[in-house]
C-alpha cells in the first residue's frame, strides 16, 4: 500500500524535491512546488508531524531563513515509497492487480 | 462523511505520481540559484549599460528618440537573452513552463511599460524636463532600482520589514547621489552614479545568490 502522508500531490511534490536537494529554504520549496505560502506550509507541517522533514531557521548573512531539511526516516519512507510505485507500474504491466 | 472544517484530499492517480515525481527529482536548486544570479547579473549588466549609454549618447548631443531607439532595441534582447539562458539550461525548466524566463520576461515588460509612460509624460511637459537629472533619476533609476530590490528580496527571503528598511536606505542613497550629481561631482561622474545606481542592486543581488549556490 502506498505511504498515505506521502502520497498526495502537494506532499509528494515536496518531498521529492527535498529528496533531490537535501536542503532548501521555505521560499525555494514554494516556488519549485508552485504553490502559495499557505499551502506549502500545512503540508511541510503534516510532513514534519510525521517525522519526514525537519524545519529550523539557519542565519543566510542577511536574515534567519526558514529553511527544510529532508530527515534519514523520510529518505527512508520515500524511498520504500517509490519502492512500491515501481511494484505496482510492473504488476500493472504484467497484468495482475 | 469527512470531519468539519478538514477537507478530504483529492486521490492521486499512478501517472500523476510518476509525473511529479520526474518533475520534482529534476529540480536541481544549486543549478537554479546559479542561474537566476547570473541572469540577474545580466540585467545589472545591462541596466549599467543602458544607464551609462543614455549619458553618453546625450553627452555627445544625441537625441532622445535616438536612446530610446537604442534601449528599446537592446535591452529587451539582453534581457530575453538571459531568460533564454535560465530556459535551456536542464534543471530550470519546472511544469512544463521557465518559471524564470517568465518572471524576467514580464519583469522586462512591466518595466518596459512604466518608461515608456513616463516618457510620454516628461515629453509633454517639455523636452527639457527630460534632460534633468530629476527626470533621468526618475524615469531611468527607479523602475531599475526597484526591480531589483524586489529581486533581491524574493531571491533571500528578506521580511517585509527589512525589505523596506533596504528601501528606505536605497531612497537615501538615491538622493544623495542626486545632490551629488548636482553638485560638486559635476556631469563628467553622472555615467558612473547612474551606472551604479541603475545596475549595482541586482547585480549585487545575483553575485550574492550565486554564492549562496
């Protein structure tokens, strides 16, 4: 079964993104997930309920940056995730449910 | 039924899955912030240039309508240059649509647009309102100036506060290279002053983004 915190457009979307690039700051996620503040915000913090991402603010030389780092549990758990998405795209093939 | 107030999330599908997951694993941000610093480089670049050409050209009693000939043919060219550069380069490119190239090309146009009405306007009140340093200031700096401070506070993530506070000192800086330009530096340093002004946020910006890369 799919990882139901994972597998949600939005969701997916951004831990993709942080699994590819490790780090990015809150404004970098937004605009790369082209969605609005409000948005990328309730789902990073349902991502970092579930222990996948982890926020803190890093000082950039100018201000403290909201930045996202992806964790070792949410590598993990994405991973597992496309693990599965490969599963079921060969059973799709072989035609079996 | 679903619980009140919690809206119930939208299935996803297999092939939309895979799509966001190609799309999302081909965002590669140090590649993307490279680019955007050096395409703001470029228009810090240019903006200097056009600045500098504008005093130049009058300097050496070349109309008005001959620099804007000049600004309207090469500028956008820098500018859609550098939007093509954000565009071929593999990493930029997210749904389908330069994100980038697409900021600076409407960028490009709003701007394009607001000095062309100003224009307009210090055209009718008189040619000589144009060859003012308060005309120049107004007509060639700021649109420049502000533009590139909202670059740079999109670009850092700056607060709205401090992005005002940089304003308030931008404002400043503005008026006091005005009163210099005015006075004891004289025409032959106006290249210069407007060159920097013009040019030196967002190139400042994009030197400061791509080492943040």
């Amino acid at each position: 079964m799919l990882d139901p915190v994972i597998h949600q457009q939005n969701r997916l979307q951004l831990l993709a993104v942080l699994y590819r690039n490790r780090v990015m700051s809150f404004t970098e996620l937004r605009d790369a997930c082209a969605l609005t503040s409000g948005n990328a915000g309730s789902h990073l913090e349902k991502l970092e309920q579930a222990g996948l991402v982890k926020g803190g603010r890093l000082f950039t030389g100018l201000s403290f940056e909201l930045h996202y780092r992806i964790t070792e549990v949410g590598a993990e758990r994405f991973r597992a995730y496309l693990e599965e998405i490969k599963r079921l795209v060969g059973a799709a093939e072989a035609g079996r449910p | 039924m679903g619980v009140l107030g919690e809206a119930a999330e939208p299935k996803l599908g297999l092939p939309d899955a895979l799509t966001t997951i190609e799309r999302a694993l081909a965002y590669d941000a140090p590649l993307r912030r490279r680019t955007e610093g050096l395409t703001w480089i470029l228009f810090g670049l240019a903006s200097a240039l056009v600045a500098t050409s504008y005093v130049s050209l009058t300097a050496a009693g070349v109309s008005w309508s001959a620099f804007y000939a000049l600004w309207l043919g090469v500028y956008p060219l820098i500018v859609l240059g550098g939007a093509l550069l954000a565009w071929r380069i593999p990493g930029v490119l997210h749904g389908g649509v330069a994100l980038e190239a697409r900021r600076i090309v409407t960028g490009a146009l709003v701007l394009a647009a607001v000095l062309f009405v100003q224009t307009e306007v210090a055209w009718w009140r008189g040619p000589s309102a144009l060859g003012s340093a308060f005309g120049t200031m107004s007509a060639v700096v700021v649109p420049w100036a502000f533009l590139g401070l909202v670059q740079w506070s999109r670009l850092s993530g700056l607060g709205r506060r401090l992005t005002w506070a940089v304003g308030g000192v931008m404002a400043v800086t503005a008026a006091a290279a005005l009163l210099w330009v005015e006075g004891p530096a004289g025409e032959a340093d106006d290249a210069f002053v407007f060159a920097l002004a013009a040019g030196g946020i967002p190139f400042l910006a994009g030197v400061w983004h791509s080492l943040r890369a």
